[in-house]
C-alpha cells in the first residue's frame, strides 16, 4: 500500500503552488518509502509515495493510459487483477507496467465511474480525466484504506492521511466537536466525520467526483442483509461449511500475491489462527514470520494459543513483550499516525507488531479483522440470539426518551446496539467543560442518522448489529486506527482474507442461525476450522484483545502524563471538566482498578490521548 495526495484548484481562485503538494506528499512517505512521484497539470496536482509490493522495478506512480489523458494514483491492491487484466487486453489495451492497479485506468477507459462492483480489492485511488477535467476518488466495499478531504475556498484538497490534506495553506486546523461526541459515544469516528473541523472522510463503498466545480458523493456499495422471511432458498449447513471453506480459500490465495515476503499476525484466537492454517495448507514447505504480542498479566495473556498455532504451521514467530512502559512511550507517536484519540492502547501493541513485521523483512502481513462483524463474533450477538430486545422494557418518561434516541439513529427504537445512549448523553455533559455541555446540542452525534436506516428495517437482530458493527466499528476504528495506520507508520502493508468482497456477500447471505446457535458465536466459521486449527483455539471463548489501560499509565506516574492531565492545563485547552477530569485520575489512580473491558470506557484515555492530539497537530484551545 501507498500514500497519495493533491487538490484540484477551485476555477477562478489561486493556483496552488507546487511546493505545497511536494510538501504534503512528504508527511506520506512512511506510507511509501520506496519511491515518490507526482503530476501537475493546470490546477491540478497529484503526489504519491510507494511501497512496492507488486512489479517492484516497474510499478511506479503516477500511471498513465495510453494517450496520456487518464491519470491514476491508488493506495492498495486490485485481487482480481490478472482476470481484468486479459479481459482489457483483449479489447486491444496496452499495459505498460506489471503492476495490479494499471487495470484502473484502463477500466475507467471502457466504463468511466462505473467499474467499481468489477474489483475485488482494498483500495484508495484518484483517478484524473485530463480530457473532462474531472477527478474520480473511491474507497473499497468495506473501508479498509482511508480517503479524506477538504473543500476550501481555492482548492479540494484530498489525501490517504489527514496530516496530507492539513499541510495544504488552505486547510484550517480546528478541533470538529461532532467528531469527539463520537469518540466518547461509539467505539470510534464514523465517517464522513474525522476530528478536524472542515476535513472529511470518504465513506466506505463511496466515490466522489469533483467536476465544474461541483463536488458529488456517490454510494456504490453498502452492506445488505435479506429482510426476513425473504431469505434464500435453504441449504445444508454441510454446504455453507464446504463454500466458506473455497472462498476462504480463494481469498487467502489472492492475499498471497506479492513480489516481497508475506506473513501474518497471530493473536491466539480463531480469525488469525484460521488465516494462519490456510496459509499452510497453501504453502505446507513454505515458513512464512508470524507475530504476536505477549503480557506479563496472566489475565490479558494469549501466549499459549499463539505459540501453539505457530508450531501447528511451522512458521517462524515473532513473540514482543510489552508492557505499560511500552504503551506509554509509543502513546503520541500512536495518536499521530491515528489522528483521533482514543479508548484503548491496542494501537500502540499494533505499532509493536508492525515494527516487528519491518525488522524481519516482511512487508505484507495477513490478518483477521472482519469475521466478529460478519460471522457473530462478539457478546452482543449472543444476547440477540437469544431473543427480543424490546421485551421486558418498562414505559416509564427514560425509556420513552432512549427510544427517540434509537429511532433518531436507527430508525426503530427496537434497536439495541451496546448501549442507552440516552443516559450516556447526560453521562458525557459531565465530562465536557461547561461551556460544551451548554452547547452539546449543537454538536450531539445523537442528532442525526449516522447509517441507512433501510439497511436495518425487517433484518433480524443479529444482522442489524452485524451491519452496525461493520459501519461504526470495523470501517473507521479497527481498519483505519487501528489497523491501515499502525502498519503503514512502519511501511507494512495489511492484507484481511475475511474482508474479501465474495466473502463478505457469502456473509451477507448466510441464515443468522448459521452465525450464532444457542451455545457458539462464529458456528460456521468454527465448522471450517475444525481439523486445520487446534481444538483447544476453536472452543475458546471470545477473548477480546485487551491492552494496558490509563488506570496502569496513571500508576506509573510519569510527568508527562500527569501535566497533560493537570487541572490548569485541562481548563486551558476548554474542552473538559477540570473538576472530573482529576476525580477520574484520583479513582483510576487507587490500586487495583481497572476499567472493566466490555461495560466500560477508558474516557481518561480518551482526554490523554485528546490532548496529544492538540499538541501534535497544533490545534487550538476551545476558546
């Protein structure tokens, strides 16, 4: 994967001078080390980084179609290239690279916008039409490679990090409200918000064009769940188990291509450990690195089951100890590649793995994000399993109160998803200075719908959370935050077989009671792991990835931590309440206290973290 970056000027405004994008496309080049490259044009302006994975001598960027006139630049990787490929030659293209991402323009060449449901791959790319002076941006089915931008009064400015599109002297830095309300109300941001005010964030399944001036958003793609009792036909469940299995197999196969080492990330549980068997089915010679990250705490250690699979596939394994000395010494360099704060320290174990994965001399790592949210994987889909969520609630003025909530969010106050955010609305005015919680209403995420509320109306439970879960969770928190940008910090690039688009419309498509039985989550997924991983790792229960916590950085009572959370400090930057900022250290401070992993929120972290990301990206106190 790559970085990329640019603007296109707004007609009749400034140019913008080349030396800015030469500037943006420098913040990039941990994206891309190997080489850089760039196109201008009459207000416009590309810039691009590499990490040559694929034609590592011929693969340079910015590519070109034959005549010149389609301009490409794209951060990922096309699966499905080779079939595109012949089918373009065919039709008498020429090709001038071995590259898997030149098919784009040639595509973009035969069907202009609308060959994006014909790839199969984790992409951000901007596509220049020199001709209709029209630039074309998209971002992959399931968001896995980010894509923001800006609109300003002299140029759209766009680009894989938000540091990129900052750098542009049109670009002001301002802390977006709305996108911290997020933060302290979802398991991350959700696009199109970032935390910077005026900067956007392409939404998976989405692409945009900029022509004439006018900006539009186009959704291509969205997660889609039959309504019940409009199922397919039924089927065995020996047959789903038998076309996993192949698609699987299929997707690992394609994640395999790369002219560089490829290795995968092993935490101990059932997503990584499959990936890793599949892997040795593939390849049983082969001795592919894999990584894992240990504790010293027994009750956060995977260690066992993660040396117990390396030896199941022979692979050569990567063990880092890490600690909460570790946690806190990576913490700011973690919010600067994350660009939002945070709840959890787990980016900052990412940043050791990836670290790991470079010193070695793998550069493409696999790994498990997406089954939870496709196949059932969390706690919640248990207790939609195992009946009505509506049932048993009283009528009193607090649930009428959650249920406008619900229907404001999701259009059906029937709709659970892992919390009353009715009470944790008030919960929040507390922690916010009381100049915000006077003005909570003019930047409440609570307000307005934050997914396609059709998307949700006649699913059954488990796959209403299945679609929430993969548009707030997965596409802006476990695949941007934590996963595009912790490898990328150290120029490796992330592959996710479970993401790949057949595998997700096989999930689509599968009856929930196949996901989810009275007794097991991810029940056909186990099913296909069954005699490739250990018995012991297929009956584990779900064990959530856990990291040291504030409670543990507090302890360690280094200065640093304790003047970011001071009183003088806090009331200066105007964000959150001096008062229960230092009663939430005082309690996180006691010996012993942990925020619980499932019923709780380090919001301690998130105002250490918050304010990093003041520092580190020069924004201003709330004045």
């Amino acid at each position: 994967m790559c970085g990329l970056t640019g603007y296109v000027s707004v007609p009749g405004a400034p140019a913008t001078e080349e030396r800015h994008l030469d500037a943006m496309t420098a913040t990039l080049v941990h994206r891309g080390p190997d080489s850089g490259g760039r196109f201008v044009d009459e207000g416009v302006g590309i810039g691009f980084r590499r990490l040559s994975i694929i034609d590592l001598a011929g693969g340079d960027q910015p590519i070109y179609n034959e005549d010149g006139s389609v301009v490409l630049a794209c951060n990922g990787e096309i699966f499905n290239y080779r079939e595109l490929r012949a089918e373009l030659v065919a039709k008498g293209h020429t090709f001038r690279t071995e590259c898997d991402v030149e098919v784009l323009v040639h595509l973009y060449e035969e069907e202009g916008t609308g060959f994006l449901d014909r790839i199969n791959g984790q992409f951000a790319f901007a596509i220049y039409d020199r001709r209709r002076r029209r630039l074309f941006l998209a971002r992959d089915h399931a968001g896995i490679l980010p894509m923001y931008y800006a609109r300003t009064p002299t140029a759209f400015v766009f680009g894989s990090e938000i540091k990129a599109v900052l750098e542009h002297p049109a670009v002001e830095r301002a802390v977006d409200l709305t996108g911290l309300d997020q933060v302290l109300t979802f398991p991350g941001l959700v696009s199109p918000r970032t935390m910077f005010r005026g900067v956007r964030s392409l939404e998976n399944g989405h692409y945009l064009t900029v022509e004439d001036g006018v900006v539009r958003d186009v959704t291509y793609w969205d997660l889609d769940f039959p309504v019940e009792g409009e199922e397919p036909p039924a089927r065995s469940e020996g047959s789903y188990v038998e076309e996993l299995r192949a698609l699987l197999d299929q997707s690992v196969a394609r994640r395999l291509r790369a002219d560089v080492p490829v290795g995968y990330y092993l935490s101990g549980g059932l997503d990584s450990s499959l990936i890793a068997a599949l892997v040795h089915a593939q390849r049983p010679a082969a001795r592919p690195h894999s990584f894992s990250i240990s504790f010293g705490q027994a009750g956060i250690d995977e260690s066992g089951y993660q040396r117990l699979m390396a030896r199941q596939v022979s692979s050569v394994h990567h063990e880092t100890e890490f600690d909460p000395a570790d946690a806190e010494a990576e913490l700011s360099r973690m919010v600067r590649h994350a660009e939002c704060p945070v709840k959890e320290t787990y980016n900052t174990c990412s940043l050791a793995l990836s670290a790991s994965a470079r010193r070695s001399g793998t550069r493409v790592i696999l790994t498990g994000e997406g089954a939870d949210e496709l196949f059932g994987g969390y706690l919640g889909y248990r207790f939609d399993r195992a009946g009505n969520r509506a049932a048993n609630r009283a009528g009193d003025l607090e649930t009428q109160l959650e249920d406008e909530v619900r229907r404001q969010l999701w259009g059906d106050p029937g709709i659970f998803y892992e919390r009353d955010y009715h009470a944790w609305r008030e919960a929040k005015l507390d922690l916010f200075s009381d100049e915000l919680a006077d003005a909570h209403a003019d930047f409440d995420t609570l307000a307005a719908p934050l997914v396609d509320p059709e998307r949700l109306r006649g699913r059954s439970p488990l796959h209403q959370r299945s679609y929430l879960d993969f548009k707030l969770r997965l596409s802006d928190h476990l695949l941007s935050d934590h996963g595009d940008r912790m490898a990328l910090a150290n120029s490796i690039e992330a592959r996710y077989p479970f993401l790949d688009i057949d595998v997700v419309r096989f999930a689509a498509r599968l009856p929930a009671r196949f996901k989810v039985t009275e007794k097991t989550e991810k029940y056909v997924l186990k099913e296909v792991a069954k005699g490739l991983v250990p018995d012991e790792i297929v009956r584990r229960e779900k064990f959530g990835f856990r990291a040291p916590g504030s409670p543990e950085l507090l302890r360690r009572n280094a200065e640093w931590v304790q003047d970011m959370l001071s009183p003088a400090r806090i009331k200066r930057q105007g964000y959150f309440n001096p008062a229960v900022v230092e009663r939430l250290a005082e309690q996180y401070r006691r010996p012993g206290y942990e925020v619980h992993p499932h019923l709780g929120d380090d919001l301690l972290l998130v105002v250490l973290t918050f304010g990093l990301l003041l520092d580190l990206f020069d924004l201003p106190d709330h004045a």
